[in-house]
C-alpha cells in the first residue's frame, strides 16, 4: 500500500510539473513535497521500526551466532565497493 501511495505521489508530481507546467520552484510544488514527505515520515519510521522488532525476535538465534569480525569484514567490502562506483 505504501509503494502504491508513492507511486501516485511520483505521478501527481509529474502532472503538476510537466502537464500543468508549474516550474520546479513554484511554491506548490516545494508544498505538495514537504505536505506528503511530513504525512508519510511517522508511517516509514513505523514500519521499519516494526521491522526491525520482527527481525530481532524471530532471528534471535542466528543474531547470538554472528561473528563480529567477518560482520566487520563483509561492512568494509561494502563500503569500498560502493565508494568505488561513485
């Protein structure tokens, strides 16, 4: 539901920018931005954290397994590799 929310929010400010040819610093775009990221900001910080909640309880034993030094190992590869892209 929440990616069909997105979506159409993408598409909404397609029209306005586009079809209804506001200028990207037009005061209702930067206000339709800011009104739907404030309306949307408590539900994504809800969901993830609900997450998260799910993870810790129902991974609780895989989480006691986990090696430090090959978790620090495999965030170092990440990074480097990312940073190598940019």
């Amino acid at each position: 539901m929440l990616y069909l929310f997105n979506e159409l929010l993408e598409l909404n400010t397609f029209f306005l920018k586009h079809m209804f040819v506001f200028q990207p610093s037009h005061a209702l775009s930067w206000c339709q931005i800011l009104l739907l990221g404030i309306i949307t900001a408590p539900t994504v910080r809800a969901i993830s954290f609900l997450e998260a909640l799910a993870c810790v309880k129902f991974g609780q034993d895989v989480f006691s397994k986990t090696q430090a030094r090959s978790a620090f190992l495999w965030l170092l590869c990440v990074l480097s590799c990312t940073s190598a892209w940019v």
